[in-house]
C-alpha cells in the first residue's frame, strides 16, 4: 500500500515571525499515524493543540491563521502556510508542532529552509495507508467583477497539479513570469517552487509597519520591490519568482484540508481568503470529493508514491 509518513527524529528551528517580529522556537517531532499535522501552543499556562483542518482557519488578511475550532477569540498560529507548502511538497501526513509564540518564524522567506529541517529529520514510512481527497467534480469561487476579478477552481485530476496567474500591473513584476504551471508529476517541489520568496511593495510595508505589522520583515527573507523595480542587490531566484510564491502559498493553503488532494488547481490572483473559500466549498458539497487510498504505491498518480531525494 502506499504509506502515510512522519519524520525520523525532533528538529527545532529559531527565528522571528514575519508580522510579529517576535522571537518563536519550534520544535518538529514525529507523530502516529492518522494524527493529521497538529500546531500545539506550548508557551501558554496549559498548552493548548490546534490540528490543521480548513475549517480551523479563523484569519486569511495576511496570511493564513489556524486556531481550535476556528474559533476567532482562542489561541491562534499564524502564517503557517509556508510550513504547510514544505509538508505537502515532501508528502508528509502527521507530525506535531511545539510553537512557543503566536507566529510560525518567516525564516528565509520561502519553504525551502522548512524542507531542510524536514529532511534533516528524515522521513519515515508509516504502517496505514496514505489517504486523499479525490476530487470528483469542479468546484469554483469568484470574488469581484472586471479589472477587481479573483478566482479559484479545483477538478478532478489523477494527481496534483497547479496552475496561477498573476496581474498587479507594477513594472518590476509585469518584466517577469505572470504564469506558472507545477505538477507533481513531472516537477521537483523543492527544486522549483521551495525557494521562491514572499514579495511585499514599499509603499505596502510603510503603512503596515505603522500598524505595528512586517516587523520581521527584511531583505533576506522577502522580494522588496518600489515603483520601479526589485531593491534586493541578488535580484530574483527565478524568472517567475512573484507567481511562483502564490503556487507555493496555495499549496500550503490547500494542506489545510488535512490530507494531499488529488485535483486540478487553477486561479487568477486568489490568495489565502479565496483557497480558504474553495477548500471549504469542496468539503461543504455533496458528492464533490471522496476519500481515497491505494492498496498498491504503484496505483498512485506518479509523484505521489516516491519519496523526494534528499539535498
């Protein structure tokens, strides 16, 4: 059968969080199988467990934030979404997060820091099998009208693939790649989507910055751009490296449904609200996706049953 996995031994990480600039440890040990990928708050009086599921996203503004239930007024861990890409990239289904402050540390930038501490740790097959949402027919949200238009679809697929298109209308971003197309199947996640930065304009950090947001925020760990141009001296890691983020948040975003789909991705300038929506259009409707496990690996889609080399 194709296996669940869970990592070989404790990793820890050290930084600071993207908005917060707080200073945040986490601890990464293996779990049981079925345990799903669980956040645990470890700096509070009674630590407090928040399991990854689409319905424990309580915040999308900024980032992608999870607490219990998604209850807006209990503990939260926000910005997990580049945590959770680096999960879903490696295939990874359980492990347990000790988090000693409210934000997943912003590291350098992308997932690919989180993909090195991941396989550090070592990945270990489990004895159950891996399960999937399948899904079985298209489902679509859209938000505005014209020039204002946003959307994101999934349908079914035999695997997991993603398409996204940008348009900001800048013109350091307008000078590269608008769209981007990755599948597993044929891609190697760490290799081209893991090191693809967040990106944020001047104009934009300014203002959050005066809302005490984008405080861990810095050049070596996000694509700072003003009205002309990229300011980082080592420039961009890829050609695309903007929509590149956008296909590496919404694989982060997507990991929230608690298992790896088997689908179609495609959208036109969605971000954490619109993949939160879709995610729970999908799971909300009858008949739209069903669970699915393959007794033999050599069933699976290609790109779902091999482990990812190391580095």
């Amino acid at each position: 059968m194709l296996q669940q996995r869970t990592l070989r031994s404790i990793t820890r990480a050290m930084g600071v969080g993207l908005h917060s600039g707080q200073r945040v440890e986490l601890t990464l040990r293996p779990a049981p199988p079925d345990t799903g990928i669980v956040f645990r708050r470890v700096d509070l009086p009674v630590p407090v467990d928040i399991p990854v599921t689409a319905a424990s996203v309580c915040d999308t503004r900024l980032a992608s934030t999870l607490s219990p239930g998604g209850d807006p007024g209990a503990p939260k861990v926000n910005t997990v979404e580049h945590l959770m890409s680096a999960c879903c990239g490696l295939g990874i289904d359980n492990r347990l997060i000790d988090i000693t402050a409210e934000e997943v540390p912003i590291l350098d930038g992308p997932a690919a820091r989180f993909v090195f501490l991941l396989q550090s740790a070592g990945i270990a097959l489990q004895d159950a099998p891996k399960r999937f949402i399948r899904v079985l027919q298209p489902v679509e949200v859209r938000e505005g009208e014209g020039a204002r238009l946003k959307w994101a679809r999934l349908e079914p697929h035999h695997g997991y693939k993603l398409a996204f298109e940008i348009g900001f209308d800048h013109p350091a971003v307008d000078q590269t790649g608008q769209r981007v197309e990755f599948d597993f199947a044929g891609n190697q996640y760490k290799r081209d989507i893991a090191r693809a930065r967040t990106f944020g304009f001047t104009k934009d950090v300014e203002m959050m910055r005066s809302r005490g947001l984008s405080l861990g925020g810095s050049m070596d760990n996000a694509i700072v751009v003003d009205d002309q141009r990229v300011l980082n001296a080592e420039g961009l890691r890829y050609g695309d490296e903007f929509v590149k983020h956008k296909i590496l948040d919404a694989i982060g975003d997507l990991y929230l449904a608690g298992h790896p789909l088997l689908a179609a991705y495609s959208a036109y300038k969605s971000g954490h609200a619109l993949n939160n929506l879709l995610l729970r259009k999908l799971l909300d409707t009858p008949g739209a996706w069903e669970i699915a496990t393959f007794a033999r690996a050599a069933d699976a889609p290609r790109g779902m049953a091999e482990l990812a080399p190391a580095w």
